[in-house]
C-alpha cells in the first residue's frame, strides 16, 4: 500500500538541521486531530529508513521539550516503526489543551504559530491566534495551585527507580509540578506522598447498586501508587474460570485483561480532578463498571475517540505514566479495548465517561455444574477436608492450619496444599511470589465446584 501524506501524516526524509521540526510539531499541537510525523520516508512515500535511530529519537525529544511552548510534555511520543523492513521514527502529537502553541524563537506570532491546512504546515493568522490565547484552557491542574505547599514525594521517587530512573533535585520543574509562580501546582498534590483524594473498588451483590458486599478504598497516597493497587485488586478479581466437560478443560477469564488494564489507566489519565474526585471502579455479578469523570473534550467527536486520536486531559499525569511505563503509546489505549469490546461498552455524558465490560460467564453455578466425573481420583480426603475449611474469600497458609488442626508444616504443604493447587482447586492471591509473607490462598471456580459437590455428597450420608 503507497503511503500517502494527508491532514494527520506529514513525511520527512531525515532528521537534519535544515528540518524545521518544530514547526511541523506546532501545527499538529493546534490542529484539533493532532497528527502523525515519520522520519525516513520521503514526500513520494518511499521508506528510506534511518540511519542512526536511537540518536535520531533523543534529538527529536530534546528539540520538541526545549523548542516549543507551552510546554509540549505529555501530548507527543517518539517511537521506532519498521516498514519495508526498514526502521523509520514514528512522532505522535496530540491536539494540545493550551492553544495557540508556538516556536519559542519566534514567540507568539504568525512567524512562530502554525496550524495544520490539509497536507501543509501553514503560518496562523494574527486574529486566530488571538482568539485561541483567549480562550485558552486556564483551569488545568498544571496551573492550579496545591492546597498544601508542604509536599513529600518518596512514593514517586520509589516508583521511578524500580524503573531504573532516578529524579534530580529539578524534577518538580521537569514533571511540571510547579505553578508559573514556581508553587507546587495540583499534579504536586496528586503526585505527594499524603492526599485527599479517594479511589474506591466495589463489589456489589446482583446486578444493582443495592447490596454492597464489599468495597475497597485506596487514595490518600501518591496517585500513582493508588494506580497500581487498583490495578493488582482487579487483577486478582479477573479470576481465571475453568468449564470442565468429558473431553476438555476450557479457562476463561471474567475480562479481557489488556482492555483491562487499559481502560483502568484511561480511568486515571484522562479523569477530571479538579473538584477532588476520582475514578470509581464497581462489580457486579454481570458487568464490571468504571467511571471517570469528566466527558470528551469540547473539540473531540466520538469518532475521532474511537479512531484514537486524543487530547489529554492531564498532559502532566500523562508524561510521568508514561515514564513509568504504564503508558505504551500515546492513542493506543481505546483501540486496544475495542478490539476485545464493542463501542456500545463505552457511555458518555456532559460529565462522566463509563466503561462497561460484560463478565463472560455471569454465575458460578455454570461452572459448577459441569464438574468432571475424571476429576474424582484427585480429590483425596485430605484435599476434601482443605476445600471445606477454605471458606472465607482469601485465607493465609497458617489459618488453613489452624482450621484443619495441623501443627506439622510439611505434612500440610505435601498432602493439602500442593495437591489442591495441581488440581486447580485453589490459587495464589500472589502467584509471582510463592513464598511471599503475605500470600493468601483462594478458592478456583473448580474449587468451589467441588466443595460444594462435597457438601452434597455429605447431606447424602447424614
């Protein structure tokens, strides 16, 4: 297929001091879709490669961090492509929030702004840019203040070096934590050791709000730590489901775990902040439910949404989850949902977007009663006896033995416990770490099947 430069694809050759980059950049940042820039394919469409890419991508970085403004953090990604089976640089830019952006050369004016007009980078008219600055977006969180001054970032510097990456003493202005005033802004807060925000996961029972079975709080802690324990939580959630026929064992999961994890940092990125609320993540027998709040951004049409194209909301919060990695690319996150769930998952209004994942199997009684007969010669008596004690949702190794009234270790590793885990009965609230001090142990769907076959079978003999 002949690649074609359109509204959203501009060609370039290579990286050269000739290159006016910036300008490309600055066009497709106010341009209302953003765009896409590659590197090592000419104006006819033929794929040149590059010759040294690795350095090729940090000039690329270095000169779109240091030559445009308002800051460009947070709404581009730089990443290798191969076509042709030859490497090219693949720039995403994002519409950015802070209209008009501009050469920091040239300042505010028709030398340094560009807009996109189909296939070209063209100047913007004095009056456009203007109108744009004056309506520019004021209320991010980039630009309000923190509520307390007196912040501690120990959970962020942790996150950054099990990475690899250690944070200088200027990165509250690398990030972007800082006000045009040189306060913390409400990134700061977000990002600070101590918070006021909340982040809840809740089970309900049936498939309304009515009976609250269970409800987990997170928050009041760095948001990216927040981040990850809803992501471990669901994860432990989205348990695997096995349906057992004569012929073959079929496993399942309740969701898609890449939509998953997707949908769960969209939640978070894209979340409106600014009245102290965040994403809320509900279960139900049927459904797993996540909000966020805020809706699209003005300029941005559904179908540009589910076509990728993307103007972050929280540019600041975007930069640092992708340096974290929890980011892959910029604009990947909905098409990667949407090729596990429809566009009807998705619901909008003036000021909430909701994901809705349908679970795959809604009970466990469809599990349950398709239990092979096969399975019997596994289910020793004391495999039997470890099934019937497991009744609570989540239980450690020495509350097993404590109900089963075992004082020898051993004997309850090698005749219980293992046994039951080969067969699949019962699983590991941290399957990673075997022997972590705070593994607990659970019921499998297969578990519970049998353990209520169990059951049954005992009502017979009594």
């Amino acid at each position: 297929m002949k690649n074609i430069e359109t509204n959203r694809i501009e060609y370039k050759s290579a990286l050269t001091k000739e290159l006016d980059l910036e300008k490309e950049v600055v066009a497709f940042l106010n341009y209302h879709e953003g765009g896409i820039i590659y590197i090592g394919i000419d104006k006819s469409g033929s794929v040149l490669g590059v010759a040294d890419l690795d350095n090729d991508m940090l000039r690329i970085k270095d000169r779109i961090k240091n030559n445009i403004s308002p800051s460009a953090m947070g709404l581009f990604d730089v990443v290798a492509e191969e076509k042709e089976d030859k490497l090219v640089i693949k720039i995403i830019v994002a519409s950015g929030s802070e209209k008009p952006y501009f050469k920091k050369k040239y300042g505010m004016a028709e030398k340094g702004c560009y807009i996109r007009i189909g296939t070209a980078a063209e100047p913007m008219p004095q009056q456009m840019i203007e109108k744009l600055f004056s309506t520019r977006t004021r209320n991010s969180i980039g630009k309000i203040k923190s509520p307390k001054q007196t912040l501690q970032f120990q959970q962020l510097h942790i996150y950054y070096q099990s990475l690899g990456k250690n944070l200088n003493e200027q990165f509250a202005r690398n990030l972007e934590l800082l006000t045009e005033d040189g306060d913390y802004n409400y990134v700061a807060y977000l990002m600070n050791d101590i918070n006021n925000i909340s982040v809840q996961v809740a089970r309900y029972e049936g498939l309304n709000r009515v009976y609250l079975k269970e409800r987990n709080e997170y928050g009041y802690e760095s948001l990216i730590k927040a981040v990850n324990q809803v992501l471990d939580k669901l994860n432990l959630e989205n348990r695997t489901l096995a349906e057992i026929t004569y012929k073959e064992r079929k496993e399942q999961r309740l969701w898609n775990a890449v939509a998953l994890r997707e949908a769960v940092i969209n939640s978070f990125v894209h979340n409106d902040y600014s009245n102290e609320t965040a994403p809320k993540f509900e279960i139900f027998d049927d459904r797993l439910e996540i909000t966020s709040h805020g809706g699209l951004p003005v300029s941005l049409r559904k179908e540009e949404f589910f076509e990728g194209f993307t103007i972050p909301r929280n540019k600041e919060l975007m930069r640092i989850f992708k340096d974290l990695d929890l980011v892959e690319q910029l604009g990947s996150g909905i098409p990667r949902i949407l090729e596990a769930y429809p566009k009807e998952s998705f619901h909008f209004s003036d000021n909430f977007l909701r994901i809705v994942f349908p679970t795959t199997i809604s009970s466990t009684e469809q599990v349950a009663v398709q239990v092979a007969v096969q399975d019997t010669e596994q289910v020793t008596e004391q495999v039997k006896r470890l099934l019937l004690a497991l009744k609570s949702s989540e239980v450690s190794r020495q509350d097993l033995m404590n109900s089963l009234s075992l004082k020898h270790r051993p004997t309850f590793l090698y005749n219980y416990l293992q046994p039951a885990i080969e067969a699949g009965f019962i699983a590991l609230t941290i399957p990673d770490k075997p022997t972590s001090s705070n593994q607990k142990y659970y019921l499998t769907e297969k578990g519970k099947a049998w353990a209520k076959k169990i059951n049954k079978d005992i009502d017979k003999i009594e």
